[in-house]
C-alpha cells in the first residue's frame, strides 16, 4: 500500500517561508494525481494546491501568487513552496495521493504550519 511521509512543517514569522515535501512509496508515482489540503480545528479539510500526473495545477484563491506546488518523479516527492506566509496560513498541512486508475486515495499524517511573530 502506498504511504505518504510528510516534512517541513515549523514556526514561521509572517512574510516568511517554508517548503513542505511529501514522499510517496511505491514504484508508479508518475501517474498519481497530488495535493495539499490544509484544516484549522473546527472547520473543514481544504484544498490548498493540487498537480496533476500531466503537471497541470490549481491553487486556492487565498494561496495564489505566495504558493508554488511542484513534483519530482524520479523522488517520488511532492512540494509545496509557501512564501509571504500570513497568520492566516497556520494550519495542519496534509498531503493527498489519488491514483486515478485504481481509485485509490491515500493521506499523510499532516505538518503543523503556524505563522506568527
């Protein structure tokens, strides 16, 4: 089954950045659609950036321009570049694989990022 290890997660000072990386086991990485998804306690799991197998990306208005999603097949990893970080922006930060042939959706643990001076 595959797994998803996240890293990069820490204390940062508003205007700061941080880049996240999930490492993804397996052998088949390149066909895997990835996202960043983001919560804050009591509200829902959003959509933060997500990329594609063909490298296609969306990002969520709140991150355009600050956040860059990118991903590197030949180490399985997926990044999220996060720079002019806000206050707004702390949060538990999760990782999410889709395969699109199988259906299959796996979750990262999660990485605290909070931004504060």
């Amino acid at each position: 089954q595959v797994q998803l290890v996240e890293s990069g997660g820490g204390l940062v000072q508003p205007g700061g950045s941080l880049r996240l990386s999930c490492a993804a086991s397996g052998s088949i990485f390149n066909i895997y659609d990835m996202g960043w998804y983001r919560q804050v306690p009591g509200k829902p799991r959003e959509l933060v950036a997500a990329i594609t197998s063909g490298r296609s990306t969306n990002y969520a208005d709140s991150v355009k321009v600050r956040f860059t999603i990118s991903r590197d097949n030949s180490k399985n990893t997926v990044y999220l570049q996060m720079n002019s970080l806000k206050p707004e922006d702390t949060a538990v930060y999760y990782c999410n694989l889709v395969d699109p042939i199988y259906g299959l959706e796996v979750w990262g643990q999660g990485t605290l990022v909070a931004v504060s001076s």
